[in-house]
C-alpha cells in the first residue's frame, strides 16, 4: 500500500492553471441555458456514445433537498432523448433516508422521481469491477445491478462536498456506483477503525478516483458525462434541506466524453468567477484537497485535463473558461 504522500505539484490544495497543463485535448461543451432545453442540448453532443440498455446516473438527493437538479429537467431528456432508460442509484453509506431500500425508495417518492424506473443498484447484493493500475485497490464493489447496463449516462450535479472539496463526475460514479456496505466502506474507512470518515484528503481522492475509474473502464466508449453548475452550495446534495446556503452564482451545462476534461473544465469556470464570487467554493476545494481528483485522474490515464470549450449558444465557436464565466448568473432561490 502506498502512504498516501501526495506526488510534487499535485496537491489536492494547489490549483494548477490552464499554461501549465500538458498533453492532448478533448472536447467540452458548454451552454449558458440552465432549462430543460439547455440539458437535451448539452446531451445532444455526447448522447450517440450510449446504446443497448442505458442507465443514468443521477444524485436524486436527500427528501426535498433544495439543489438537486430539477426533476422536470430529467423528466423531459429521459423522456425525449432516453426512452426506457433508467435512474441508477445506491444506498447511502450514512444512516439517514436513503440507507436502505425501502428508506430510499420512499425518499425517491418524496422528490418525485416517479416518471421512470429506478435501479437500486445494490438492493440484490454487490459486484467487483476491477481497478486497473490503482495503488489502493485492485478490485472495487459496486452495486451488483451495474452489470445490468450496456451504457451509463452520468448526469451530475456540479457542488462542494464535505469530504471530497467539490463533487463532480467522478465522485458521481467513484461513490455513487459503490455499494452502500462494503464499497463506500472500502473508500471512506479504514478497516478496524471505529470512525467511519476516517480516510481523507489525498488518500480519499485517489480512492474515489480508482473506484471511478472501474466503472469508467467496465463502460469503456459507452458512457458519456453532463454536469450541471448550477445551485452550487459547498455541500453536497446529500446534505439535503441542511445544506449551506449558496453563494456562488450559476453558470451553465457543460457535456463531454473525458471524465478529467468536463471534471477540470468544471472547476475552471469556478476560478474564473470574481474573487468574491468563487471565494466560498474555492475555499472548500482547496481546504479538503479536492483537486487531487484532478491530478490522479491524469496519472490514471482517465482524460485529459486540456479541452476546448466549444460554445453551444455561439455557432460551436471555442471559447475559454473566463469568457464562459463572465456570463454567470447571481444565485437565487426559487
């Protein structure tokens, strides 16, 4: 087992900007129409990578939590662009509503997710995908339904996170595919130890990372990512109605194939918020050294932390992540 130590210039806590990234580039689109609309346009661009049966990755959210995205939204893509998919989900690690089964399902009712199927994907028991060229794993349990689908869509709310510094889609599919026992175990805690969030900072990163990266590779060109930067507390979803208010103003949709690049492209448009605006976000990035989802998703050959942002409201011209951002919309509650 490796001692965690970060490797020099990839701290978790250190941002690392645009000039200095090296190698190849992916495509990143990016939309300014935070509707129903700007999803199904986003998705547009990624959404010929999925075929036979389509399962789509999706926080649904503690009861009535505040910042999830819109049911509708999700509601009218499934239904026009994803017919007969379903919501994949897995039981939660923490004792709460979404613990068990039965506590899940009843929250899923709760927050309206009743328009299409939803898998539990670990209501049947677990299943080890393999982590290739990992240092804390070789194996990682995953919801044993995971084995159901011939493509994954990961649709992801973009925010901060207690643990993680920001959630994106790697933390989407590293946590959220896991199972609620043994795999999100295997990432947070130590075996033997009685606290269970022990693991953190670098270590829990990579860790996260290795169990995304199973699922990444076990879809391999059938899976595709859209995040949602929007509502952006600086906790997560799984906080629910006990979330930290939001303070950091919406941006838009961006949709890619490469989980690092819309990941990386992600937190870019966040830096090139004014100061003032980013400042809280940043704050909980940097603090729980997040970044390091960045750095060790390149070390695992997972993408490409370089991208051209192609501007979907603008005739598919490139544009950077400070011309994006400077379109980004004060926060309000709804």
């Amino acid at each position: 087992m490796s001692n965690s130590k970060p490797i020099p210039g990839t701290g978790g806590d250190r941002y690392i900007p645009y000039a200095q990234r090296t190698g190849a580039e992916s495509p990143v689109y990016f939309t300014r129409d935070l509707s129903p609309a700007g999803l199904r346009k986003a998705f547009s661009q990624v959404g010929g990578a999925l075929t036979g049966k389509i399962g789509v990755k999706l926080h649904t959210g503690e009861p009535h939590g505040p910042n999830i995205i819109p049911r509708p939204w999700v509601e009218a893509l499934i239904q026009n662009d994803l017919p007969g998919a379903a919501i994949v989900e897995t039981n939660s690690y923490y004792a709460g509503d979404r613990y068990t089964t039965e506590q899940h399902r009843e929250t899923l009712k709760i927050n309206g997710w009743t328009f299409c199927p939803v898998d539990i994907l670990d209501e049947e028991g677990t299943a080890a995908l393999p982590v290739r060229g990992g240092k804390w794993f070789t194996e990682m349990q995953m919801g044993k339904n995971l084995l159901r689908y011939d493509s994954l869509f990961v649709l992801t709310h973009f925010k901060g996170h207690s643990k993680g510094g920001f959630g994106g889609s790697c933390k989407n599919i590293g946590i959220g595919c896991a199972d609620g026992r043994i795999g999100k175990a295997m990432i947070h805690t130590t075996p033997g130890s009685d606290d269970q969030w022990d693991i953190s900072n670098e270590e829990f990163m990579e860790r996260m990372t290795e169990s995304a990266k199973a699922v990444a590779d076990h879809f391999g060109e059938h899976i595709c990512y859209v995040n949602v930067l929007r509502n952006m507390s600086v906790s997560c979803d799984c906080e629910g109605v006990a979330a930290e208010p939001v303070v950091t103003p919406n941006i838009g949709i961006l949709a890619s194939p490469d989980i690092l690049a819309i990941d990386q492209a992600s937190v870019d448009l966040v830096y090139a918020l004014k100061e003032s605006d980013r400042h809280a976000l940043v704050e909980r990035m940097e603090s729980r050294h997040g970044l390091r989802q960045l750095s060790y998703m390149k070390e695992l050959g997972m993408g490409c932390d370089r991208y051209r942002l192609i501007d979907l409201d603008n005739g598919g011209r490139e544009i950077t992540a400070e011309e994006a951002a400077r379109d980004a919309v004060p926060f309000r509650a709804e």
